[in-house]
C-alpha cells in the first residue's frame, strides 16, 4: 500500500472540492435564497437536469428549473426560516421538457435580517422510482375496483400456512403429491384449515349468505364439501407445481349448509406466491348447470320416443323373434312328454328336452328384456362394457326385418376393441337407428344387391367406432349437409328425428358421428365414435371382436 509522505511541519494538500463533489451521483447546487441565482451547480445536476452552470448563474436561474414541492412552497420557506432545514419530494422540468423527480434536502444559511440567504440543495433522481410507486399505486386502485365491482366472487386467501404443512410432507418422504392427497382426505381438510381468509368482495358475501367478512370465518374449509375435495387438492397441486392457473367446476358450502354449483378459478403469480398470496374467483354456475340438466331431460324425452317408434317399426321383426323361441319351447315340451309317455319312460331324452325348453325360455326373456330395456324411460346410467355387445343386441332385433327384406348381413372381424363406458341402452339406440335407415335404403336397389356390414374397431385417439355401410343409393346431396339436422329426411314418411337424436346421444357420451358415400363401391357408410375407458387387465384378456 503507498503512503503519502510529507516534511515534518509541512502542511498537507487541500483537496479541490468543486472536483470531489463533481464525483457524486446526486445533484448538489447553491442558490442565493433572494435572487434565485446559481453559484455553484455540480456535475451530477447538470446531468440529471440538462442545464449547465452558465445557464443558470443570472438572477432568476433557479426559476428555470420550474421546481414543485411535494408541499405548500409557504410551508417550505416556513420551515427553512425557522429551522434551517427542509426535506421532501421535488417534481421540476428538465432542460429538454422532461419531468424529473427528486428527493431533495435543503440547508439554508439566513441573513443578519432574518432573510434566506444561500440555500443548499442535495438531492437524488427517483423519477424511475416514483413513477413505478404511482404506477403501482394506480393498478393497486384498478385491482382494488375491479375486487369491489365485479359480478364474481373473489376471494384474496393467505397460503403461507399451508407451506410449512407441505415442507413437513416432504420432509417425510412424500413426492407425488397428488397421490398422497387422493390417499389421504384428512390431509386435503388440514390444507383446507391452513388457508385463510384475507379478504374477500361483497359478491362473495351475496353469494355465500355472508352478512358481513367476520360471518365467514377465518379459513375456507367450512365451504368445501366432501365431495369436492378433490378439485381443492388439484388447485394445490397446480400451485406447488408452479402452473399460472387453475380452473375446474364443482361445488361449494354456503355458509346456511347449502350446495352451489360453480366455476373455481385460481390465479398463482409468482410475485404474490412468493407472499404467499393466492387469489381466487367463484363464478355461480346454477342457472347454466339447471339449464343443461333441462337440455338432458328433453333429450331423454325424445330418445326414449324415438325408441318407442323404432319399436313399433320393428314390430313384426320382434313378434318373429319373440315366436321362435317360443315355439321351440312348445316343441321340446311335447317331445319331454312322449318320452315320459312311453311304457318305459326315457329320462335322459326327456331330461334334455327339458334343458332345451329352458335354454329357450332364457333366450325369450332376454329378447323380452332389451324390448323392455329400450321402451323403459329411464335415467341415463352410464356402465362399462364392450360395444360389439351392444351391436349384437341392436343386431337381433332387426334381425327378422333384414332377412325379410332379402339383406345379406356381415358383422366383421376388424379387432379387439376395449369396452366403453356408455348407457349401454342408448347406444343400443343409435345402432338400431343406423342398422333400420341402411335397411330401408337398400329397399330401391335389387334384392341380389342389398349388403349390409358392420365393422368394430379402434379409431385414433383412444376410440372405438363402430360402423354402418351399406350397398343402397348413397347420401343424396340435397341433405348432405343437413343429415343431423332435426328433421333433415329424404324418407316419405320420416321425421327426421333418428340421426339429429343419434347424434346428441354420441356427443353426449364424448363421441362423433358422420355420414359419407362409399368410394368404391354404391351406398353409404355412417359411423360413431365412443371414447375407451380406462384399459384394466381384465379388458385386456376380455376385448370382443367383431365377429358374430
């Protein structure tokens, strides 16, 4: 390290102030406290400011500056007289019409008179500062009306109880978060307990039978139901897994016990989350899910007529269907009872007979029990099972009407499909509606050419689709367009209700429906979709194929 070194008695040298304070990042000027002239004005204030010393040395300089005070200018001069001394928020006009804002402090220097002489000002630029505090400030106001106003209840809640709960979790080992809250309910209920309420807007208070904030409670769990758990547990996860949003329905607890059907979204920004600040809407969805349970009920309505009407289409096809096993049963019966009859009665033979009348009885009631089934008005119940099943059924109780109309019928073998979770009923429905029009179609072509096939099988995206082609005139292009459109039909006689019904039906259970003209060959091919449940072992080894 050098040291200066000097004589013995040799006065040390003086530094040039001017040039040490020309080093400062803040303003730093002198100003006589009467004239308003500049005597000195530092490099810093000629760099924030613009102006150079030159500029401002004349009487009237300081007024170029066009300075505002944060305060009455009467309360600064006030306090400058009486105690020398000044500090506060200065907003003044750069030299290039800029606005600069400064913090600035003053220390005056008073006359033998009691009058300000020179006043000395250091000051430091926070114009990026203030501006950002103001903007803040007025997003703040924007946040805090829209809380206020908006027709959604809004709810600010605390989330930094519920951190230390999930840092003990993990310090036990848990990892999957999501697992360990569809294991644990009572965990979900300690995060629910841990969530407090902050804030919360006079929405929310309507929404939740609330006469005032303190009616709430402190935390959120009262209004989460059993049921709904797990849509809170996944609005956590989405948190700690450092997603931006989260949305689901379900449905929440007013504060009388009452159930409400709504939308729950969650907003996680990071810079709230770091504060573990969370805020959160509930959108009241009652009339929307009210309506949609009408929309469903009317379409039960209409599918159960359309039923109905097939039904009685099919009439002469089930009466046929109905007889044959029921004729059998008449014939084993009278050959059970000649073999009893005979002087030395045949057990065996009449013991099989008898099986036989019984196998049929069972094939009797089980085409009684889809008739029944399909006529039944009923609820919608979704079960699992495989939907060349379904096609089958739908198969038998058209059966007689194909062969007498000359249909040849093919159920091909294209693969092993996975069940659906689907009312089997329904889907029953819209086969038998597709199997009838592709029947009636081929009635304007020769009998040698009426074909009818039925595929099953996989399409993309983990569905099954089933399909419908036959040899008849194809889609005629007048209502191409309008195929499931209620009442779109080219028959005579025809509504137009069967395909618009199939198709709410298909959408319904997550699926599609379509219409096209063969390529190589005449006739029409229609086809529908149904989404896989989930595959389990059991599917696995049980997938029918489509072979009859």
């Amino acid at each position: 390290m050098a040291t200066v070194m000097t004589q013995k008695n040799e006065a040390p040298p003086q530094p040039d102030l001017a040039a040490l304070l020309d080093l400062s990042h803040d303003t730093i000027f002198i100003r006589d406290g009467a004239t308003g002239a500049i005597s000195y004005w530092n490099a810093g204030a000629a760099r924030v400011y613009g102006w150079e010393a030159a500029d401002l040395a004349a009487p009237g300089g300081y007024g170029r500056l066009q300075s505002r005070c944060d305060v009455p200018e009467e309360t600064v001069l006030e306090e400058l007289v009486r105690t020398g001394h000044w500090q506060g928020g200065i907003t003044r006009t750069a030299r290039d019409g800029s606005e600069i804002i400064v913090s600035a402090r003053w220390a005056a220097r008073l006359r033998p008179d009691g009058s300000l002489g020179e006043i000395v000002e250091t000051a430091r630029d926070v114009t990026v500062k203030a501006v950002a505090a103001e903007e803040l400030r007025r997003s703040e106001y924007r946040y805090q009306n829209m809380f206020r106003a908006m027709a959604v209840s809004f709810w600010e809640l605390d989330f930094s109880g519920v951190k230390g709960l999930l840092r003990e979790w993990r310090d036990m080992g848990v990892e999957d978060f999501s697992a360990f809250f569809a294991a644990d309910p009572d965990a979900v209920r300690r995060v629910m307990g841990a969530t407090r309420i902050v804030d919360v807007n006079e929405k929310t208070l309507l929404l939740f039978g609330a006469a005032d904030r303190a009616e709430l409670g402190d935390t959120v769990e009262r209004f989460w139901p059993r049921d709904s758990e797990a849509v809170f547990a996944a609005s956590v996860v989405a948190a700690i897994s450092g997603k931006s949003n989260f949305e689901a329905e379900t449905k929440m607890l007013t504060v009388d016990g009452r159930e409400v059907e709504i939308l729950f979204t969650c907003s996680f920004p990071p810079e709230c989350m770091g504060r573990g600040n969370v805020l959160v809407g509930v959108l009241d969805i009652s009339g929307r899910v009210r309506a949609q349970e009408e929309v469903q009920r009317v379409q039960a309505e209409l599918a159960h007529a359309a039923r109905v009407a097939t039904l009685g289409e099919l009439a002469a096809s089930i009466a046929h269907e109905v007889n044959q096993p029921l004729a059998a049963i008449v014939n084993f019966g009278e050959a059970a009872k000649r073999w009893l009859n005979r002087p030395e009665p045949d057990m065996a033979e009449a013991a099989a007979a008898i099986e036989r009348m019984i196998g049929d009885s069972r094939r009797a009631s089980d085409i009684i029990g889809r008739i029944r089934a399909m006529a039944t008005k009923s609820v919608p119940k979704p079960t699992l099972f495989h939907p060349c099943e379904a096609v089958k059924e739908a198969v038998q109780l058209v059966r007689h009407d194909m062969q007498a109309r000359g249909v040849a019928l093919s159920i091909a073998e294209v693969e092993a499909v996975p069940r659906v979770r689907a009312d089997r009923i329904q889907i029953q429905q819209v086969a038998v509606n597709l199997i009838v029009n592709a029947v009636q179609a081929m009635a304007q072509v020769p009998e040698d050419r009426r074909a009818l096939v039925i595929r099953t099988g996989l399409a993309g995206d983990n569905m099954v689709r089933i399909e419908v082609q036959d040899s008849g005139p194809g889609i005629d292009p007048v209502v191409a367009d309008r195929l499931f459109t209620a009442f779109a039909s080219t028959k005579d006689s025809g509504m137009g209700m069967g395909l618009s019904i199939s198709r709410s039906i298909v959408e319904a259970h997550g699926g599609t429906i379509c219409g096209r003209g063969n390529e190589a060959a005449p006739g029409a091919t229609f086809s529908f979709t149904l989404p896989v449940a989930e595959m389990t072992a059991d599917d696995a080894a049980g997938a029918c194929t489509a072979a009859a």
